[in-house]
C-alpha cells in the first residue's frame, strides 16, 4: 500500500472540480429551471469571469423565485458587483414600479427597463438617514397643481452616476407621508449626481450621491398604484431575500476559488489540501454555504406557499451574510498572501463581502426585526 505522505502526486488521479454544492440543492429545481442556471452558469463563465465588465449581454430571467434567487446566487458566484446591479435595477427599481406603480407606470417604464433599454436606481438612503428611512427621511416633496416639488440628497445609491431613472422616495410637506417619485435623471433640471470615488467593495458598480433641488416631477410620475412607502416595504423584503443568495454566491465562488488553490498550491512536496488545518478551513467553509443554501431554498418553498414574512427574509439577509464574512476570511486565510491579490479572485470576494453585510439593513437591524417576531415587542427606538 502505498503511503499517503510519500504518494507521487505528479501522477495521481485527476482531482475533483470544486464544487461548493455540498447538498445538490441544485437538484430541488426542476428540469427546466435547473437548464437555465447551467445557461446563465455557462454565459457568466465565458463572458464575465475573464473580463468583469459589463452585463449588457445578458437579459432578465423569468420563473419562479427559487429559479430567480439561484441565478442571483451563480451571478454572485462570479462577481458580486453585477449581482447587486441587478439586484438594484431589477429588485428595487423595477420591484418599486411593478408594486406600487400604476397600470400605465407599469406599461410605460417596466419593458424597457426589463430590456435594458432603460435603467433604473433606488433612492431611499440619505447622507444622514440610514436605519431609519421609514420615519426619518428628510428629502421633502411639495405639491402644486399637477407639480410636485422635491428638495434634498440621497446617499450609496447603486446606478444613480450613469442610469436613466432613479424611484426617488420623499416626504409629502402636506400629510407627512413618505412617496415614492420616477424621476428621469438626464432631462430633469435641478437633479445632479456626483459619483462615490475610492470604495474597497464593489468597485464595479457606481454609487453615486445625489442632489434635489427644486426639482419638478409631474404628478403623473408619482408612484400612484398602491399605499407608497409601506407597500414599498414588500419590496425591501424581497431584495433582503436576494442579498440572501448574493451572500451564498459570494461565499461560493470564495470556497471554490480556495479549494482549487489548496488542490494546485504545492508545500513540502504536496499540495497544500493534504494537509490538515487546511482541510478544517474548507470544511468549515462549505458548511457555512450548506446552511446557508438550505436556509434561502427553504425561504424560496415559503415564499411558494405564501408564508415567507419580513422576519423570514431578514433572518436570511443577516445569517447569510454574517457566513459569508466568516467563509470569505477563511478563503483569504488560506490563500495566505496571495490571498490579498487580485488575481487570485479571493481578494474580491472577501471586499465585496463587507458591503453585502451592512446593505439592504444591517446585521442588527436585521435581528431587532426577528426579535421582534418572536417576542411580540418592539426593540426599535
């Protein structure tokens, strides 16, 4: 028998792919499904990976939530940064339309948004307003006539430096409410946008801050099809539901990129795989992603069934990213110094990793929402 420590390993067997599946949970889709996430796997391998550019060859995806959160997972897996732009453009602007839009606000700007033809962007965060956008936004909106104008800034909004419309949210100086407002960003004056330079996260999309003043939107551009701000509530969840998956995939592509170097990268005349305290790290790793795979498809069968509430999403939001952090950590662990470089992928993930944390609510603001399900009381100040 051939001693393991001594074995030749020039000429051992071919090794596996990585393969941060542990479970097949991939397998839970149907065929079709699971066809269209080879698809979309096969085109983000080919023409994203090599250049991490741009994904303007690519077009939205139809079918059921756990199909749509495992291509926002694969996206994730190569680069995080295309991920939250369709998360962005997809999820908030077009999920704010598509929710509390009226029927020709809908005919009228989701087509082409859903082409690419049109772009869209969030505008909820403020210089000032993070955690508590709900009640203490300080952007105003002012009625005359037919006119409503607005006066303020927003902060981090993902696709406001280069998009075409951007779902500015504001508070009625009227009634105090909070409504949301199309705003079309080229041709609109008074609406500038200065782009946030020097980020460590995410580089790949542009945050842009952005400047109201006295900038007149027409009432027909006022989000006019449901109850504005609160039902603008169902469309946070479903995007803290997608952060969920874009964690998983960032925690993913991580591992798999890890457990590839660990199966190449030679010490003491064997790859460094072999060795022990190395395989702890992968497993520790692709248990980490197996949790947090089992908890977002088990989120998807909710979601089905009717049943998936804020806490729901929220408690995935905040666990899965709270994984990833741990799980990209130990991939550039592993990578020793190499893992601060670019070219080895980790150094990517493992920086993208800190703004999937702390967007879309933060780990605490997260918890206060769970806690608040499972104790009936309110902790929020």
């Amino acid at each position: 028998m051939t001693n393991v420590a001594h074995r030749d390993f020039t000429e051992r067997k071919p090794l596996p792919a990585p393969n941060s599946d542990f479970y097949e949970l991939y397998e839970t889709l149907d065929p079709q499904e699971l066809a269209t996430v080879k698809r979309v796997r096969a085109f983000l391998e080919a023409k994203v990976a090599p250049v991490i550019i741009g994904m303007d060859g690519y077009g939205c995806v139809g079918g059921s939530l756990a199909l749509l959160g495992f291509v926002q997972m694969e996206i994730a897996r190569v680069d995080p940064s295309f991920a939250t732009f369709i998360g962005v453009h997809g999820g908030l602007a077009m999920g704010s339309i598509y929710i509390d839009g009226s029927e020709e606000q809908k005919q009228q700007w989701l087509p082409p948004m859903a082409r690419f033809e049109k772009i869209g962007c969030f505008g909820l965060t403020e210089p000032l307003v993070g955690s508590s956008a709900s009640g203490g936004l300080t952007t105003t909106a002012k009625c005359e006539g037919d006119t409503w104008i607005l006066n303020g800034e927003k902060r981090w909004i993902g696709n406001a430096p280069w998009c075409d419309l951007s779902i500015i949210w504001a508070r009625d100086l009227a009634d105090n409410q909070v409504k949301g407002f199309i705003v079309e960003n080229k041709t609109t004056p008074g609406f500038s946008v200065d782009k946030i330079e020097n980020k460590i996260a995410l580089k790949v999309v542009q945050n842009g801050h952005i400047t109201l003043k006295d900038v007149r939107v027409p009432e027909a551009n006022r989000l006019q099809g449901g109850n504005s701000f609160r039902d603008t509530a169902k469309v946070l969840k479903m995007t803290r539901y997608a952060v969920a998956w874009m964690a998983t995939g960032c925690a993913m592509g991580a591992y798999e990129a890890a457990l590839k170097y660990s199966q190449e990268r030679l010490q003491f005349g064997k790859p460094i795989g072999s060795f022990q305290l190395v395989q702890d790290l992968l497993a520790r790793m692709i248990a980490n992603i197996t949790a947090s795979q089992c908890l977002i498809v088990r989120q998807a069968q909710l979601h089905a069934e009717g049943k998936l509430t804020d806490a729901h999403a929220a408690l995935a939001k905040a666990f899965c990213t709270a994984k990833c952090r741990e799980t990209v950590a130990w991939a550039r662990e592993l990578l020793g110094g190499n893992g601060i470089v670019a070219d080895y992928r980790v150094a990517r993930f493992f920086t993208d990793a800190e703004a999937l944390y702390s967007y879309e609510g933060t780990y605490q603001m997260q918890n206060l929402i769970v806690g608040k399900a499972i104790t009936g009381l309110s902790a929020f100040v």
